[in-house]
C-alpha cells in the first residue's frame, strides 16, 4: 500500500507514535508499504516552527532525515499537483491539507490522516 502521511501523522509518528490509531502505526511499521511525506508537509513545518506553534527535540531537517533514513519518501509538489488542486472542492481551509488531497488523488496514495472533514473528499483516507 502506498501512503501519505498528513502531517499530523508524520509528526505523530516521529513525536507520540501512541496517538496513532493501532491500524496506522502497523501500516506505517509494515516494511511492505511506501510512505510518502510531502514537501508541502516539511513546508507546513517549518513555517509553524518559526511561529513558535511546534516544537521538535532536534531540527527539522534531523527529522526528516532520519525519517527518510527509515524509508519515508519525499514527495516533491508537482506541476500535475497544481492542476489537480483545481479539482479539489474548497471544503477544508488549510491549504497544505488542499495541496496534501490533491497530491493523494493525483499520485493514487491513501492518504493518512485522522481529519474528519477529509471524509468529503473523494479520496482513500486511511485512519480507524
């Protein structure tokens, strides 16, 4: 399975793996399965840490890299990305999340990602 990680999840993941339902974790634990962070995530990131709303123990860039070390894969935004985001109905705010749904529907991935309002959309969410 392939997935992408909101991300809540991937900070989640590197932070408080027990927040995850038990279904994620074993899904991102499966070697079998590809995990995708996006750049829009890594962008979200690190414009909440320069606004002081997230924290790591260790700079970003450690994180994501010893996440990719573990076999997370980056997920460049795309030009396709863009114009799929054209089909994305505007009914969640967030832009990252927008770009994040388009990113899903555009590259098939189940996206991970524990936010309701993503229900709506017409994409393979992966949570409970």
């Amino acid at each position: 399975m392939k997935l992408l990680l909101d991300t809540h999840a991937f900070i989640w993941m590197d932070r408080q793996p027990e927040r995850l339902p038990s279904k994620v974790f074993e899904a991102c634990s499966d070697g079998e399965n590809d995990l995708f962070l996006s750049v829009a995530s890594v962008w979200e990131m690190q414009i909440k840490l320069a606004l002081g709303k997230l924290q790591f123990s260790r700079p970003l860039r450690q994180v994501v890299e010893d996440q990719c070390a573990n076999g997370i894969v980056i997920l460049p935004v795309k030009l396709a990305h863009m114009w799929r985001l054209a089909e994305v109905p505007p009914i969640h705010g967030d832009p990252f999340d927008r770009m994040l749904i388009a990113q899903s529907m555009d590259e098939d991935l189940h996206f991970v990602s524990g936010d309701a309002v993503l229900r709506n959309y017409p994409i393979k969410l992966f949570w409970k």
